[in-house]
C-alpha cells in the first residue's frame, strides 16, 4: 500500500492516537504507513513499533522496503 499523500508527523501521530473523532480506518491505515515509509515509526515509544509490526505481519501495512 503506497501512501496516497504526504502528511505531516504530528497529524498521523495524533491520527493514531484518536484524537480527532473523524478519522476513517483507511485515513488510520494510511497515517501507521506513512510513518512505516519514513522510518519514524521504529523510533517513538514501544506502543508504536509492536503495533506497526503487528500491522505489517497481518498483511494491513507493508514494510518500507516493499513500497
């Protein structure tokens, strides 16, 4: 799944984190690749890798390296 857009850092943490209540699941989906493709998503706190993994193992987001 290739990002469809950039989007800021800030706006896909605060994405996943559930903070606006507007958010669709492929908006979430797309925010968790986003920082997948940029790498950031290894460097913030556990939470954020164990899910990207989890994502990524469940087929839902694909490794960098795949995009």
């Amino acid at each position: 799944m290739k990002t469809m857009r950039i989007m800021k850092i800030e706006l896909a943490i605060e994405m996943i984190e559930g903070v606006y209540d507007d958010v669709e699941d492929h908006e979430v989906i797309a925010a968790w690749q986003y920082l997948i493709d940029i790498g950031l998503v290894w460097k913030l706190q556990g939470y954020f890798s164990r899910q990207a993994a989890r994502l990524i193992e469940d087929g839902v987001c694909t490794p960098w390296y795949e995009n």
